[in-house]
C-alpha cells in the first residue's frame, strides 16, 4: 500500500453511540448545578454579612404597625433591615434578618424567624437560636419606644 492510500483510508477514532442512560444523566445534571447556583445566591458567605446597619437614631417603624407576637419586617430610610417584635404594648425588640450560619434571609414564621436555606430558627422576640446550624443569636438592633415610634438607640 501506498503512502497516499494509507492516509485516505485514516479516520477519526469510532466511538459508541451515547447511551440512553448517559444522555438522560447529562440532561440532568445541568439544571442541577443551575439549581446549585441559584440557591447559593441567597447565601453570602463572604464577611461579616448579619450586620442589620441600623444606624442609631433611625425610626424603624409605628408601634401601631407592629401587631403584638408577630415579627415585622422593616426597611430604614439608611437601608437597614430588620424585624420588629412586639412582645406586649410596651416591649419591642429589633433583630438582623440575616442567618449567622451562612448569610441566608431569615422569613417570618409565626412567633419564630427561619432560615429557608439551612432550616435554623430563631425566637423573634429573643433573637436566640432555636434549632439548627447557627452558631449564634441574630444581631440585636438596641431599640426604643418614643412616643408612637419604634426607634434604634
């Protein structure tokens, strides 16, 4: 056989068909790891996150605003979030609304704030730890009643 003969008959390598298997698993794995991503997103894992920055002085919220044994959240005019709880008509407490286990938004659930990323839960009037991997309370925003005001110290 020639040289010119040999390279005409040279192909690329044969490979198997994929199989049915092979296809599904890679079909699968993509909106997977999509899945991943986008739930990481809730989460910030880089520094000191759970800061509310609630600046003192703030008003947080009307205490009418607030419903006795229910956490509110709120938004100051700086940008700072937290959730309000009003244990009875002169008691309130203000806590971060981020987890201190891996930066998720907590959410409101009855008299308790839980973490939809990881399942901790936090007293809302208390900021302590219920369950979960939390290692520490939610940061507690120091607050005050003046007048019909909820407001940071």
């Amino acid at each position: 056989m020639q040289a010119s003969d040999t390279s005409s008959q040279l192909s690329a390598p044969r490979t198997a068909p994929a199989s049915r298997r092979a296809v599904l698993t890679a079909s699968l794995a993509v909106p997977a790891a999509s899945a991943g991503v986008l739930g990481l997103s809730a989460c910030d894992t880089g520094g000191d996150s759970t800061d509310p920055g609630v600046r003192p002085g703030e008003r947080l919220a009307a205490l009418d605003d607030v419903p006795v044994g229910e956490p509110t959240y709120v938004r100051t005019e700086s940008g700072g979030e937290a959730y309000v709880y009003r244990s009875d008509d002169t008691t309130v407490a203000a806590f971060g609304t981020i987890c201190t286990h891996q930066g998720c938004s907590v959410q409101p659930d009855g008299a308790e704030l839980r973490c939809p990323c990881h399942q901790s839960v936090f007293d809302a009037a208390t900021g302590e730890v219920v369950s979960g991997p939390a290692p520490s309370p939610l940061p507690a925003v120091r607050v005050t009643i003046e007048g019909e005001e909820i407001v940071a110290e």
